[in-house]
C-alpha cells in the first residue's frame, strides 16, 4: 500500500512537472515569434501594402468573386459562435473516442531515427527561441549553446559540426521573398539536407491564409506556398546542387514544419517534375504537420512516394484549406440550426461543461452536416492534399495503457485525412508547435 502511494505521488509530481515544462516551452516559442515578426517588420523597408497588400487583395478578390465569403460569413458573424465551437468540439472528442485507429504500417528502427532526426532540423531553422523550447519541452533542460541563429546554436541542435552548415539564410531581417532555410552536409550519414521553416511571422501567416490555387506542376497547388517552394530553390538551388555534385552517391533530404512542410512537399514535387536534379539523384522529403497542398495527387506519384508527413496528436494544420474551413463553417451553421430548435440552454451548457454526455441526435447532425447542405465547388477552392504517400500519426497512450506521456503511432493517408476534415479540440493549435513533435519523437514507444 505504501508502495503504491509512493508510485501514484511520483506519477502525479512527473505529470506536474511535464505539465509546465510544456507550458513554459509553449511561451518561449510564443517570444520567438513576437521577436520575430517585430524584427521583420522593422527592418523590412518595404511598404505595408508591398509586403502584404497584394495576397491578402488576391485573397479577398477569390473570397468575394468566389461567393466563400458569405459562406464563412454565416458561421463566424453569429453571436453564437463561440457556444457552437464548445458544441463542435464535444461532439468531435466523442467521435474521437468512437474512433479506432489501427492502421498501422511496419515502420524500420533506421526509419524513425531519420525521423527524429530532421524533426530536430525542422526545428533548429526556428532558432535560439524554439530550439531552447524544444530541449525544455522535450528533455526537460535548457539549451547550453548560448547565442542568437548562429551555427553554433544549429549545429549543436543538428548534431553536425558548424562548418558543415554550407549555407544560412535564416535572418529575421532576411529577404522576405523566400522562406528562411538552411543546407548542411552531414557526412556521417550521407546527406545534403535542405530545412524549410515555418510559420514564424506575420509575413508567412499572410502565406498561409491566402490560400487559394493556382496551377502548379500539371495540377493545382496552395497559391503563395507555390510561390515560396520555386522562390527557395532559385535561392538555394545552386548550393544544393554544388554540394551534392561535391559528394557524390550522398541523398538529398528536404524537410521543414507547418509553411516550410507544405513547401517542402511542393518543392519535391517541383524537382521531381521539371527534372531539376538528375534522374538518379536518390531524394526524400520529412514533412512535420504539412497543410494540404496540392491536387490530384495522381499528379505526382513519384514525388508522393518519396515524401512521408508527420502530425501530433490534435495539430489543426494538416486539415487546412479553403475547403476545409468551408465545411468547418458549414458543420457550425448545422450545429447552431439544432442547437436553436432542439436543445435548451441548459442542457446546451451542460454538454459543454462535460455534465452531460454528448447526445446522439448532436452526433448525427455533425456526421451528416456534409451530406444534408452539400457545398457547390468553388474554382480556386479545390480539395487539396497533403503530398505523401504515408502519414504517420503520433498518439500519446492513454494512462491505463502505459506510463503517462509515451506516445504510439498509427498510419494513415491523403485522402483518409481529407475525409476526417477539421477536428475542433482545445489542443489544436498548441499540438502544432515543433516542441511538441520533438517530445512525441523522443517518447515514442515504436512497437507497442
């Protein structure tokens, strides 16, 4: 018995800890992008209307021509719409506990070594803020490298020696045309690495919203991502190529997370169909929470298959698009129609607060949102996916199953994902920040 207290206050005291490990991880990452959009918009001497002006016009003209914005409009003008997201998000954590996922596709010991590894590549692009976030978030320490975005600080993050990092443009006060990246040659294992960063400041959220298509590659692709995926290879191309011709037989790995994801996923595809690299190039892309960003993928099959993605837990990103957060709206105008005629205000906070079990007419009315108001396709606004032929999904484990905070995974695909649509959780975007994927990697438990 006294064994027993003694292992439950442990368990409770790690769990605590843990907690604001995350937690404290979660507001360093936090200062990482206030610093970094502030620096950028400081030191960008372009005018506002030159560095955002023309996509976000470019969005409002395809919202409006479109007729997406009175869709959007209905559900997020109501007065109600923070009850109706409580009311979604219930109801999607009931179908989530419905929901076994036992797809699970063998995956090889070197294979989730690679993983964790260019996960820390993903992440070391961020910079001093989010690499330190990561060693706390992850292995409960501070970064010992002490710094702004230097080599040194990437380099000790990558585990490759300083000199090896061939090229840096990953500045806060960079050139704002191109996504911030880095290329390293890591001799040990024989790798010209090229990493993507992510979302990481005003500029590259306006990237990410204005998300309407254009073609791209034979197909249609996320229109400013696009843009960056052949704005980065006119940039990084000739050092990639110069390194790879420098060390023959070495593989090519593009990676990156969230914006630097779905480029990253673009850019394969670009190399792949315009045959920028020679045919016999070995090449692969790790893509960590990439958005969905092309169609059809019979398109790029080539370029699918050498592209794995990754997504934590409830991380919202790897279901946004145009379509999605159609249907997102729809679903929520579905809710508020039932949620006015069929339930009292009562019973509608009780199910919020969790008193009451979510009932099954709610459930319904959510599963069958798309079939009842079927949404007319919008040019600009196809169903985009995300351009790999495997997604691996990290789970934590529940806490009967395993010691709290292992992770497990399972496998899914594209279209599997698009079928699933946008889930509405309270962790839906804390799940996406690269701290979280590095300590789902570093606890995960590869053959439970």
């Amino acid at each position: 018995s006294s064994s027993s207290s003694s292992s439950s206050t442990t368990n409770t005291n790690t769990r605590v800890f843990r907690s604001i490990r995350w937690g404290v991880g979660s507001v360093i990452s936090g200062i990482g992008f206030v610093t970094s959009s502030t620096i950028s918009l400081v030191t960008d001497r372009r005018s506002w209307k030159e560095r955002y002006g023309v996509p976000l016009k470019a969005l409002q003209n395809f919202l409006q021509h479109s007729g997406v914005d009175m869709e959007l409009s209905a559900a997020l003008k109501n007065r109600r719409l923070g009850t109706n997201l409580c009311l979604l998000g219930r109801t999607h954590s009931a179908m989530e506990e419905r929901t076994k996922r036992n797809n699970k596709k063998e995956l090889s010991k070197s294979f989730w070594v690679e993983a964790r590894r260019y996960m820390r590549y993903a992440t070391a692009v961020y910079g001093q803020s989010m690499i330190r976030a990561a060693e706390l978030d992850a292995r409960g320490r501070f970064s010992k490298v002490k710094g702004s975005v230097t080599r040194d600080v990437i380099s000790h993050h990558i585990d490759v020696p300083p000199e090896d990092i061939v090229w840096m443009d990953v500045n806060y006060d960079g050139d704002a045309n191109h996504l911030r990246h880095f290329i390293a040659v890591d001799h040990r294992h024989e790798k010209v690495v090229l990493s993507l960063r992510g979302t990481f400041s005003l500029g590259e959220i306006v990237t990410d919203v204005a998300g309407f298509t254009r073609e791209f590659c034979g197909g249609e692709a996320h229109s400013e991502m696009a843009t960056m995926a052949e704005q980065v290879w006119r940039v990084a191309g000739p050092t990639v190529q110069q390194s790879l011709n420098e060390n023959k037989g070495y593989e090519f790995i593009i990676t990156g997370h969230s914006l630097g994801a779905g480029a990253a996923c673009l850019l394969t595809i670009l190399l792949e169909t315009k045959q920028l690299l020679p045919r016999s190039q070995k090449m692969r892309c790790f893509a960590y929470a990439a958005p969905p960003v092309y169609t059809p993928l019979e398109h790029a099959p080539v370029a699918s298959k050498r592209t794995t993605n990754f997504i934590h837990q409830q991380d919202a990103v790897p279901y946004l698009s145009v379509d999605s957060v159609r249907h997102l709206c729809n679903t929520l105008v579905a809710v508020d129609d039932l949620d006015q005629t069929r339930m009292t205000r009562r019973e509608r906070y009780q199910i919020i607060l969790g008193m009451k079990p979510v009932p099954s007419h709610l459930v319904r009315t959510v599963l069958e949102a798309k079939d009842q108001n079927p949404l007319e396709p919008k040019e600009g606004a196809p169903v985009l996916y995300i351009p790999a032929d495997t997604t691996v999904w990290l789970q934590k484990m529940k806490k009967n199953d395993s010691e709290d905070g292992d992770y497990h995974y399972s496998t899914t695909t594209s279209k599997e994902l698009v079928q699933r649509g946008i889930r509405v959780h309270p962790d839906m975007l804390l799940d996406h920040f690269p701290p979280r994927y590095e300590n789902a990697f570093d606890h995960l438990v590869e053959d439970d």
